[in-house]
C-alpha cells in the first residue's frame, strides 16, 4: 500500500514535466546547421535525379550492360598484349615508384614536422608550416604532378617531384601530431638535466613516436601505390597504371584490365598483410 | 657550512595579475635535506623550476654555487643544469627506452651533440649507470622498458637519471605524490641517504607534512607565493602549521605532537 501511494506521488511530481515535452537534445548552433546541411544535400539528390538527362538510355538495359561488362572483365580475365612476368615487372616498377616518393616523403617530413610540433619550436614556425603544408595538401596529388610536368615534362621525373611533394605534406601533418602527443613532462626532464634540442629530439621524441611514424609512414606507402598506379595512366610515369591505360585506351580490352585489376588487388592485399606483421612486431618489442 | 644556494628576494610573475612568488628569500647549505611544504597552488612548483630556470623568475637572484643563475647564458646555464638534478612526481621518464636508456639520460648534458643523438656511452658511463641502478635495488629491471614497472620503480629510476649526473643538489618536485606509503618511504629513504652519505643536497617539495618532518634538516613553508616559515622541524608549532596552510592544526590529517614524540 504504501509502496503505491509513493508511486502516485512521484507520478504527481513528473506530472507538469511530463505535460511539457522532455527534450533530451537542444537546438543548438551546431545541431541546427548539422541538420539544414542534411535536409539541403536531401533535396538536392531528389533534384538531380529528376533532373538527369537519360538520354532516351533504358536504365534497366544499361544496368545489366553494365554487369555484362563486369562479368567480362573479372570473370574472363587474360592477358593479351604483354605476358605475365612482363606485368609483374611493370608491378614492380609501380612499387618501386611508391618506394621513393614515400621515402623522399619521410625523410622531409620528419625535419619539417619536428619544426611543425608547437611542443617543439614556438608557435609562429609552427603554425607558418602547418599552415603551407595543409595548402599543399589541399591540392590534390595529380595535380601537383601535373603542375610539376610543366618544368621537368610528363614521366617519371614529375610524378616523383609531384608525389614526394604531397607525401611530404601529409606525413609532416601525421608524424607533428604524433610528436606533440609526447608528455611535455618528459622534454622538461631532459631540459633540467642540460640536454640539447637534438639531444632530446633523437633520445625521447622519437624514440616515443616511432610506432606512431612507422604505421603513418605506411599507411602512405600504401595510398602512394594506388597514385602512383594513376601517375602511371595519367602522367605516362610507367608501371602497371600505364599498361593499364593501354588496355583500355588503346587497346580496348576489357579482359586485361580486369586482369592488370587483380594483379593490384593482389599487391594492395600483400601489402597490408606485411603492415599487420609489422605492426604487430612493432607493438611486442618496440 | 657554506651556503650552496642563496635565493634572494625572488619574484614570479604570471601575466599581468597572478604573482606565483613574491619576495622569496632563503638559503641551503651543502648537504642539507630541505623540504618546502605549502598547500597547492602556493607556488612551489614555480620555486622549484625558478632555480634552475625551467622557468624565468621577473626579478630577484639565485645564487648557486657561487654564480647567479639568473644571467647565465645558455651555455652556462646548461653547464650549471648539469650539477642540479631533477625528480618529478609523474617520473618523466621515455616509457619505450629501457631502464638504463633512461638512466644515461642523465649523462646527455655533459655529450656531444652527436654523440647524445646517436645514444653514444662510454664504458665507464655504462658501469656508472650499472652501480647507480644496483644501490636503488633496480638489478633486475636493467633492460626492462620504463613503462613495465611499477610507480616506486619508475621513480628510482628517475633518482637514477638524476644521480648519474654527479649533481651538486637534488630538485624533487613531489616525488612521492603518486605513490603509495610503501614506496614512497623507499623512495624517501633513498633521498635521505643521497643527502646524508653522498652530501648532495636536496630540495623537496611535499604535500605530506609528516614525512617532511621526519625526513627534513630544515622545512621551508611557503603560502600565496611568500615564505612564511623557515626553520628546523623541531621549532615548528601548530601555529606554523596553521599559517602555512591556513587552516586550525586540528583538522590536518596528522598529529604534529605525535611526530615530534616519535
């Protein structure tokens, strides 16, 4: 009985609340312009479909065209202009093209990024480099290639000034960020103790960092392969993306592509196998 | 007895408002055991880093063996950091390096540019390390990376770094803030002995107004940036206390009776 009784009671509490709708998100800014941004994208998707110009095209037709071609290309694979080892080696050259951007990269960005980590220079070198090198990145990497083909004309020249100059801009954003993570406790140790800026730079900052680098590093390794595949199509910078440019440019073959397609897949694959090892290693001993 | 560091009407200021110190005044002698004690936020921190210049004091002078710290140049200042060891209470120390890694750290003031960045220690420097680590009981845990040990352990091998550097005084900024009662009276203990059996004097800044009694040569108390007590623990009285921290003695959590009985 009385259990009831304290029952009605709290309900008679909740009561005016309950008349009033509980919210339990405001309308905040943010909330508001997060939801007129959805409900914009929304009406402009339903407006571009009714607006597309099919070009008496049957959807449906081209639909299953479109799985006919699918089939063809990654059912039917073969190789018909080159041979097997002759696209391995193209494969090869492709990585060997993401090898040295990626390494270029590295070396730069590690210098630049120590100059970019606020904890470790002042503020204006730091934000004077962050900021040049976000617009750096901003732009994309065949771009850059493009821009770089003016001087040094299309091939491998440009696509390794182009690369290296967007890897260097990501990995100083990647490896300043790992280094400003480093407890300011520890630099402040070594600073009492009488320790020099590079003394403390190589003996704790990156000591502590390196995993953070290493997997970074990587991670660019791995969008530096899939570039320099499109290097090889769009700037004439050789490798498997040339080849695969020839396939479907010159040559019109469907088949090969989906072939050249797997040899990729097979190499993007191999190569995130060996960065889990790594990693993976990394994290027992390091 | 000569006095090893002279502080002289010393003042920090914070931005245009906030004074951490003003008008700090004291001296310590060669080989004494002195701990500043002080409610949080008095300043002892900024004390502590004031002397050997992790941070800049607005006016006043430091006298450390004979020199005024305060217009050193860089490469003197690093000189003089060199003789001054530093103990922090979060131990600072490079958690992936190994425990003696993190000792010979110790020694990078004193190396070459190169020979510190490539991590280039003498056999002599090695075996220093070794000894060092042996007297803190740390034997075992040689090779062991620093973030595998336990709190005490990490703190011994911050003593460590500190002791390899041959320092003429210790600065321990709340060494045993974050450790329990067990290692925090080894910890206290190896400081007591550094002072009392190398003469190397040390400066602690305590939370733990018990443990300074027992273990200091001398407490200064310090309150709103301003030194307010500076004498033996054996002089100190409740009123003292009760300065220092503003509060009645009776609502501390401990007994200064029962320390000085004791």
């Amino acid at each position: 009985m009385e259990a009831n009784e304290q029952l009605t009671s709290a309900k008679q509490l909740l009561d005016p609340q309950l008349q009033k709708k509980i919210r339990i998100k405001t309308l905040t800014k943010s909330s508001v312009v997060i939801r007129s941004t959805l409900i914009i994208l929304a009406l402009l998707s339903i407006y571009a479909f009714i607006s597309f110009d099919y070009k008496q095209l049957d959807v449906g037709e081209a639909v299953l065209s479109t799985f006919a071609n699918l089939k063809a290309m990654f059912l039917e694979p073969h190789l018909k202009h080159f041979t097997f080892t002759h696209a391995l080696y193209q494969v090869f050259v492709t990585l060997g093209l993401a090898f040295l951007t990626t390494l270029f990269g590295a070396i730069i960005a590690v210098f630049l990024g120590l100059l970019a980590a606020e904890n470790l220079t002042n503020k204006r070198v730091s934000s004077m480099i962050k900021g040049s090198v976000a617009f750096i990145r901003a732009v994309p990497t065949v771009l850059w290639v493009l821009i770089f083909a003016v001087a040094a004309g299309l091939g491998s020249v440009a696509a390794v000034i182009g690369m290296t100059f967007h890897s260097v801009s990501y990995l100083v954003k990647a490896y300043s960020e790992s280094f400003e993570e480093l407890d300011n406790g520890v630099i402040e140790a070594l600073q009492a103790s009488g320790a020099n800026w590079w003394q403390i730079i190589f003996q704790a900052v990156i000591p502590s960092s390196l995993t953070y680098m290493i997997s970074w590093t990587f991670l660019r390794f791995e969008i530096n392969f899939a570039v320099a595949i499109a290097m090889g199509a769009a700037a004439g910078a050789g490798g498997i993306g040339f080849d695969m440019f020839m396939a479907s440019n010159f040559y019109l073959d469907i088949r090969e592509i989906g072939a050249i397609t797997y040899f990729v897949l097979a190499i993007a694959i191999l190569l995130e196998m060996v960065a889990i090892r790594f990693k993976k290693k990394l994290k027992v001993n390091g | 007895m000569t006095a090893l560091l002279e502080v002289n009407h010393v003042s920090k200021q914070f931005g245009s408002d906030t004074k951490a110190l003003s008008d700090v005044n004291f001296s310590v002698n060669e080989g004494e055991f002195v701990s500043i004690i002080g409610p949080s936020g008095a300043g002892k921190s900024t004390l502590l880093r004031c002397i050997n210049r992790m941070i800049d004091a607005t006016s006043g002078e430091i006298i450390f063996d004979n020199m005024n710290v305060m217009n050193l140049k860089k490469k003197d200042l690093k000189k003089v950091r060199t003789k001054i060891g530093m103990i922090f209470q979060h131990y600072n120390l490079v958690n992936r390096l190994s425990v003696i890694e993190n000792t010979l750290h110790g020694n990078l003031g004193k190396k070459s540019t190169l020979a510190g960045v490539l991590g280039l220690y003498s056999q002599e420097e090695k075996e220093q390390a070794v000894n060092i680590l042996h007297v803190l009981g740390l034997d075992e845990h040689i090779y062991k990376r620093a973030d595998q040990l336990s709190g005490g352990q990490k703190q011994r091998v911050g003593i460590a770094r500190a002791l390899i550097q041959d320092p003429r005084m210790l600065l321990c900024d709340e060494p045993i803030a974050s450790l329990d009662p067990n290692s925090a009276k080894i910890i206290m203990d190896h400081l007591r002995n550094i002072s009392t059996k190398l003469g190397i004097t040390v400066l602690v800044n305590l939370h733990q107004v018990d443990v300074a009694l027992k273990y200091s040569d001398k407490i200064i108390g310090v309150n709103h940036g301003q030194v307010v007590y500076n004498g033996s623990p054996k002089d100190i009285t409740k009123e003292d206390i009760q300065l220092i921290y503003g509060s009645e003695a009776e609502d501390l959590i401990f007994d200064v009776g029962g320390i000085h009985a004791s």
